[in-house]
C-alpha cells in the first residue's frame, strides 16, 4: 500500500494470524498481537518494557511520548499494562498514522494521540516536564537519523521529561558499534544516569542488531534515578526470552571510552 514516504504492508505470521508485523518500505517496522497488547514481539521492546515497569509503581498511570510510531505496538502495550496513561505518538507520515488507527483498533485520544511530524520538531514544542517517559523509535531504513541522535536532541528530551523521568532509545547498529558508543558517550553528557541493553553476541559486535539506551533525568522521588543499574533489572532483562545484557556505571563507561559526543551541524557563518 502506498504511503507519503513510500510503501507500508500488513504481514501476518503463517502459525499465528492474529500476529501481524508491519513493513514500511520492506524494512519491519512495528510486530504487534490483534488480541493481545500485552505481548511484544521485538526483543529490544521487550527490553524497553522491563524498564517501564520499574519506573513508577505498578498501579501508576504515565505520561509518555513515542518518537516514531508505525503501527504503535509499544503504546498498546503501556495502554494495556498501565491503565489512566496519557501517550502522544509522533510519526513522520500521516498516511501511515491514519492507517494504524485503521488496522489496528487503537486507543482514542486523550489515551492516545497520534500527531505527524517530525520527531525533532514536535518534540521541540512539548511542554517542559510534561513527560515519565520518552521513547525514540525512529527511523530511514535501517539507521537512525542523526538529527535525533544529537546532545541538544538528547538537551531537549531531558527538557521534557520530569524529574526522575526514563529515556529509551531504539539504537540499531552493526560492528564495531560506533553509533552506540557515541549515543552513549552523548547521553553520558546529559543525563543524570545512563545504562545501555542488548544481546550478548551483539555486544561483542558479533552482527547488526538492535541496543536500547536508557537515560534518566535527575531528582524525583519514585527511584528511577537509581533505578538504571539495580540487580533485579538486570536480572529480569537476562530472562527476556532473549536473554539480554546491562551495561551501566564503570562497563558503561569503557564502552563509550574515546567515542564523540554527537553534536548538531554548526550554523552556516554568516557572510557580509
């Protein structure tokens, strides 16, 4: 089906029709259950899920902003699992925002509101401190573009969240990981903590793949703060049905070692 920025398609798993994975422009992009929200396909939001989870008491409602959207699988999944939340979903092409409404039975505003945009430039517009969390989940084919990857990217995100409030970012990268280690080494420059999760073998930059980075503001009083680095999180993402790996303080640290800090392009000097 044609779309603004190409072609999107619905595909349903041979043994389980009801699990359909969407495919913009050939690259899977979204995996999501018809009958089930709670249940996420994608092993970097599985991992992604586990760090929701800790961020606030279980009962809590959150107010969370999804930077790239596709067919919303992650904001289904915190629908389901944390009744009361308020999201906004930003995606780049209204055609395929309007379609995930379509095809997939979305929660309606205020639950969920889907506004097409770009991530930057809707992100710059969001109220300071009006956001638990903020989810980046975008991207050009198989990379992420380097406007959302930038330290005042990462400035502005830190801007929007409360205090104490989680960043997640989806980070898909090939060996050596030179992407990931300068995303860490970025959000190190910014937040208050930062931790970074992936599959072992990926890890040792065995192939391309999937790292989540995680980041939390200062201050709050829920814990998130501390939250990043604790046993029992590292225990729950090594049982992941893929089991996966946390890297956090003085691990975290030598793995960005030597890596730059992503900056936005200078301004053009001016010319008298």
């Amino acid at each position: 089906m044609s779309i603004s920025t190409g072609t999107a398609e619905v595909r349903r798993d041979r043994d389980d029709p009801r699990s359909v994975t969407v495919l913009v422009n050939g690259v899977p992009s979204s995996s999501l259950h018809l009958d089930d929200p709670e249940r996420l396909e994608f092993e970097y939001m599985q991992q992604m899920a586990v760090f929701v989870a800790h961020a606030a008491p279980a009962s809590s409602a959150l107010a969370v902003v999804h930077l790239g959207a596709a067919g919303c699988a992650f904001a289904r999944h915190v629908h389901a699992t944390r009744p009361g939340s308020r999201q906004t979903a930003v995606e780049l092409d209204p055609t395929l925002a309007e379609l995930a409404r379509t095809w997939f039975s979305l929660p309606r505003s205020p639950a969920l509101r889907i506004r097409a945009g770009d991530a930057r430039d809707v992100l710059r517009r969001l109220p300071d401190a009006s956001a638990d969390v903020v989810v980046r989940d975008v991207f050009a084919g198989d990379r992420t573009p380097s406007h959302v990857a930038t330290r005042q990217f990462v400035l502005d995100v830190a801007r929007v969240l409360r205090p104490g409030g989680l960043y997640l970012a989806n980070c898909a990268d090939r060996p050596p990981l030179a992407l990931a280690r300068c995303e860490v080494a970025t959000a190190l420059a910014v937040m208050a903590d930062v931790a970074l999760v992936a599959e072992p073998g990926l890890l040792r930059g065995r192939r391309y793949g999937n790292l989540v980075l995680a980041g939390t503001t200062a201050g709050g009083t829920s814990g998130t703060g501390s939250m990043l680095g604790r046993a029992d999180v590292a225990r729950e993402l090594r049982s992941l049905p893929a089991p996966a790996r946390l890297l956090h303080g003085d691990e975290l640290t030598a793995f960005a070692a030597g890596s730059r800090v992503l900056e936005d392009p200078a301004p053009p000097a001016e010319t008298s």
